[in-house]
C-alpha cells in the first residue's frame, strides 16, 4: 500500500547538518517535486489508522500542509494551519518549540476550546514541535483525539508515547550517513 513512498525514502539522500543526519525527501522537504502518488498513499494511509471523528485537522506549516490539504479533501475535515509568523489574532496561541536542529515560535489561530482535533505531520523526529504544540491545544481546550505522521524517525515519537500522547506513524525509519533503513510500515 506505501510501496511508492517506501521506495522514495530508501532512496532519500542524507546530508549531515553537524552532528545530525538529515534525509532529504519530498514529502517532507518539497524537493524533488512532490508526486501526487505518494500524497495518495499517504493520505490514504491515514485514513486507515486514523480517529477521523474530529472538528478540524491541525498541521504545522511548511511541509504538513500537502498532506493535511489532501486529507481535508479527502474526508471533508478543515484545516488549522500552525504558522511561524504571528498576526496578532484574538486568541492567538504562542508555542515556543526546539528540534534537533532549530527553534523558534510558531502561532495557532482558529482552535476554539472544545474542539476535536487530529494532528498530521510529515515527519516527526525528536518530538519538540509535535509536543510543543500538542500542549498548546491542550491549553486552548481542543481534544486531541489522535497525531499522525507519515514518517518517524529517531526516538521523539517513542517519547511522546510515554508521556501519553497516542502517536502513530505510517513509516518508521532509520536515518544515518549511510541513508535511510525502512524500520516498519503499516
């Protein structure tokens, strides 16, 4: 069922950013260009193992966007975009977040409390933007009914699990100079 995505990310380059092995791959990178078929095996793999009984879908911008557009498509669900540029909106929500490789702020606007929620991502590797704003949903009073990333990498998901955050991901992988190892799919 992920046969194509599968194969693009074994054959994902890898670049070193110091330390940390860093895959390069369209879905969660925007280059190459980004088939449509891998955007349906995704989304479709979403649809499999996701808790779809939710208000609306929330992703982080930049590369969650294709994936969490198609799904919205797809099953007819709107879409809350985290943004990296804050515009003052009544009720805005700061999330302050820290990754292997970066930080910054990150703003959520259109979460009422209440509100029933999946969370999608492309990827998720040390966890600290996927934490960051999952507790930012909590305080606004959303229901985070279920996060999914298409990809997961490093040992970020597994934290969030014991902390009790239900995390799924369609593909699990390993990332080193080397490339990148297919760990488990769905």
């Amino acid at each position: 069922m992920l046969s194509k995505l599968i194969k693009s990310l074994e054959n994902a380059p890898v670049v070193m950013k110091g330390e940390y092995p860093y895959f390069i791959h369209p879905l969660t990178d925007g280059v190459p260009e980004l088939h449509p078929d891998i955007i349906r095996e995704a989304v479709s793999g979403i649809i499999r193992v996701a808790d779809l009984d939710v208000d609306k879908i929330v992703t982080v911008e930049a590369m969650g966007i294709p994936v969490a557009t198609a799904l919205s498509l797809a099953v007819s669900i709107p879409i809350v975009v985290v943004r990296k540029r804050e515009y003052g909106l009544p009720n805005e929500i700061v999330v302050d977040q820290e990754t292997g490789y970066s930080k910054g702020r990150l703003y959520i606007n259109g979460i009422e409390n209440g509100d029933r929620v999946i969370m999608v991502d492309d990827v998720i590797s040390t966890g600290g933007t996927a934490l960051a704003t999952l507790k930012a949903l909590e305080m606004a009073g959303a229901e985070v009914k279920d996060f999914i990333a298409v990809v997961e990498k490093g040992d970020g998901a597994e934290k969030l699990r014991k902390m009790g955050y239900r995390i799924k991901s369609l593909v699990k992988i390993e990332v080193s100079k080397n490339g990148v190892r297919i760990v488990d799919h769905i």
